[in-house]
C-alpha cells in the first residue's frame, strides 16, 4: 500500500481552542488545571498543556488511548510519545504500515504516520492516570468532533475499556450493544468498525494480561479493514506484518 498521509507534530504553544482541540490554558475541568499548573511550575521545559492529536484528520485509522502519561505524552507533548506504551503501539503501527520513520520518544524524531491518526480519549494528564468520570464526559465533546472531522475514517482502535466507553458514547452507541472485549470488532456504521484492544501499557504487557501477539493481531485486522476498499471485488486483503 501506497499512502499520503504523512504529518508532524502539530504546535503544541497554540492558544486557540478549536472544535476538535482544546487550548494550551483550556479551563473546563478544575482538577486537571490544578494538576496542570502545578506540574508547570515544576517542569517548566514539560509540554504540561493538552496533548494534541497526532496525524490527519484525513486518515482512515483512529487510535484512541484514555489519556497523556505524565512522564509520556503530557512531557513531550505527542500522543504516546516517551512511556513504555508509545514502544509497543509505534512498533506495531510501523510494522503494518500505519506509521514510518524512526520511533525514538521524541516529538522531532521523524516519525510520521500513514493514513493514521492518534487522540486520546481525555486530552490533558490527570493525578494518578485516573481521570474521573466527569472529566471524560466533558472532554468527549473533542472526541466527537475530531471523528466527525474524520471523513473517510474507516476504522477505530480503541485502547482499553475507558476509551472503547467513550468512543461507543461519541458514536451514540448503547454500551450494551457493543460490549468491550480484547479483540472484538464491532461494526458501528456502515463503514465504520470499531476495535478494541487491552490498553498497550507496561502493566497489561508484564502481567501477561497483553502479549505483543496479541496486539498485533488487533492491528492485522484493522489492516485488513482499512485495505479493503482498495481491493478489486472478490479478492481478500493480506496483512502487512506476520
């Protein structure tokens, strides 16, 4: 597969607050402000602002992950870029054709993404990784519009129970209708389904709850989604990465 889709970090100094981004001082939930500043003030060269997404809204493949890490994404200031997770979800991405270049942690290493793009599903840090339940329903009105701004989106990865949740609500989709499972595909529209993944953390990965197997089986299958539009009737898909 050929792609054009190929992106960089966007700014991460921007005030502007858009439908689908908030701004670098959004106020809407108390808590993570609290947390915010005071991580400011401690780590002055930090992003510490809402993590934008990553890649362009003309992609076929969203990821969405819970929110930024601490020392990860809410540091650097790109969606799982400088934690455990980023290694996993990148490797895997590039190993199927959904992400190209060097993965090195950093914001200007020169990754980029193919016909992919990456959000979270509550965009600044919370304390614990635990943002509350009323902080992702406020911050759900950004997930809604950046799949709304998505117009030849094809597939969703969610990663995790909290992000399949919030995707499913974004969607209008009764919970009970597509219940999360590891590897569950659900076919939400159309064309659009819905995958979902445990969360690629360090914890999932070295408690065995999530094996790379496992996870590259996820991406296979949205692989497969994404690729068969491009196929001429009656011939399957193949996979990317074995």
């Amino acid at each position: 597969m050929t792609s054009s889709r190929t992106t960089t970090r966007p700014e991460p100094s921007s005030p502007v607050v858009t439908a689908t981004e908030p701004g670098r001082d959004c106020p809407l939930c108390p808590r993570l402000v609290a947390f915010r500043e005071t991580w400011r003030a401690a780590e002055p060269g930090w992003h510490n602002a809402p993590v934008r997404t990553f890649g362009g809204l003309d992609s076929r493949l969203l990821v969405v992950g819970l929110a930024p890490g601490l020392r990860g994404a809410n540091r650097t200031g790109r969606p799982f870029t400088g934690d455990y997770a980023g290694d996993l979800l990148y490797r895997t991405m590039i190993a199927f054709d959904f992400a190209a270049g060097p993965y090195e942690a950093r914001p200007d290493d020169g990754l980029t993404l193919r016909d992919a793009a990456i959000t979270n599903a509550v965009r600044c840090v919370p304390p614990e990784n635990k943002p509350l339940p009323v902080e992702i329903r406020t911050c759900r009105r950004f997930l809604v519009a950046t799949i709304a701004a998505m117009p030849r989106l094809r597939a969703i990865v969610a990663l995790g129970r909290i992000a399949h949740e919030s995707v499913a609500a974004a969607l209008e989709l009764r919970q009970k209708a597509v219940p999360f499972g590891h590897g569950a595909i659900h076919a939400v529209a159309a064309e659009l389904t819905l995958h979902d993944s445990y969360h690629c953390s360090r914890y999932n990965t070295n408690t065995g709850v999530l094996t790379e197997a496992m996870f590259r089986a996820v991406f296979a299958a949205v692989r497969s989604r994404v690729d068969e539009e491009r196929l001429p009737a009656g011939q399957a898909p193949s996979s990317r990465a074995t």
